[in-house]
C-alpha cells in the first residue's frame, strides 16, 4: 500500500501478520524488554520491515536501534522511517545519496476518536475538512489529517532533532491523493518550510508519505 505513494528511489517493506521472535537482534531486546505484547509485536514487526527494506539496499542485517524521542538510528549513508497500527507495519529507506528525509505513517481507515481532531487541527483545517467530507463522505479525512501531520513530524525530527507540535504545521489536503505542508516553525537544517506529500486508502487502512529527494546541484546535472 505505502510503496504506491512513495518514489521509485524509495525502498519499501510491509507486512500484515508479525515476524518471528528470533528477528530480532539481542541489542533491540532491551528496547522492548519491559513493553506490553501488542507493543512488543510492532517493534519487532518494524524492526523486520525495516530490515528488509535495507536489505534490499545491499545493506547487511544489523541492529536497528533508538536515538533521541525513540526515532531509530538508521544504518551510516542511509535514511528511513517506519510505521505500525493493528494489521500493518511498513518501513521505507533510501540511501542519503537520493534523499533527504522520509516520512511515514499508516492508521486503521476511520473516525479519529471524539477530541483529538480539535487539539491537532487548526480552525482553518477544521472546515476545510468539512468541505472535503461534504464532497465525499466515505473517507476518513480527519484522520488524513491526522496521519499527515504524523508524517510531516517523522521527516522533520531527524533533521533537526527538534519536537514538532501538530499545532506548529498545517496541512492542506487533496482530495486527488496529496497533501502539502507548512511548517509554522523554521529550522534552516530543514532547508524548506514547504513539504509535498501524498496520501492512499486501501483494504480498511489509510497511510500518508512524504519523501524529501536530495536535490542534484545544477553543475552536476550534466556529468
């Protein structure tokens, strides 16, 4: 499902049932060792996903352990973000040759619960929601929203190493299948306050994606 919002220079794993117990590395054990089951079940889920993914690189399986606020440590020359919900868990990953930053996030396809919307979404956000909803009702558009601004905090925070309200961006979303954010906060690591992303429904879930691509310097487009 996410592979189809991501580009081609983009790796992508996902599953929908767990991955063994043995997947995962002595190193991450400790991570986990004190985690719920359902929560245990998504980091190794993740970790295998994310492994994968890198595999898929030429990159050799290792530990995949946390940074700061819990984001993983990604192996040297490479770039990722990984995602779960009941039923889904996906990982994408890039070499930090093509890209810059990546931001996942993927949700069960339905209503956020009664609150949330009002301390994640702006006045302005609010209605334009509405506005979408009035011109079709079967999707899910706060949680769009909601997953948007997910994915727009997973890019950000490897950059900058900086926490990111989901007041301090807004997101407008199209009903064609993408989304734009602007960030309310500048940060010059991130070398833009405008990200483009997109966004699908599928099989009872939603994701959203942003993948920032490094940017070719022009005397180097002719070589």
């Amino acid at each position: 499902m996410i592979g189809e919002i991501l580009p081609a220079w983009v790796t992508v794993a996902e599953m929908s049932d767990d991955a063994p117990e043995d997947t995962l590395f002595p190193e991450e054990e400790p991570l986990i060792a004190r985690a719920v089951e359902k929560r245990r079940r998504e980091f190794i889920t993740g970790r295998h996903c994310a492994r994968t993914a890198l595999a898929r690189l030429g990159v050799p399986p290792g530990p995949i352990l946390r940074g700061d606020r819990g984001a993983p440590q990604w192996p040297s020359g490479t770039i990722g973000s990984i995602t779960h919900c009941s039923g889904y868990r996906a990982a994408a990953v890039a070499t930090s040759t093509s890209g810059i930053t990546i931001g996942i996030d993927a949700e069960p396809h339905g209503l956020l619960p009664d609150g949330v919307l009002e301390t994640v979404a702006s006045p302005e956000e609010i209605a334009a929601l509405d506005r979408l909803r009035n011109g079709n009702p079967q999707v899910s558009w706060d949680r769009i929203l909601f997953s948007a601004k997910e994915s727009v905090y997973k890019a950000w925070f490897p950059l900058t190493g900086r926490w990111l309200d989901f007041t301090e961006a807004t997101v407008d979303v199209d009903p064609s299948g993408r989304f734009t954010a602007t960030l309310l906060i500048s940060d010059p690591r991130m070398g833009t306050d405008r990200l483009a992303g997109r966004w699908i429904v599928a099989d009872g879930f939603l994701a959203t994606a942003i993948a920032l691509p490094r940017v070719v310097p022009e005397h180097d487009r002719s070589m």
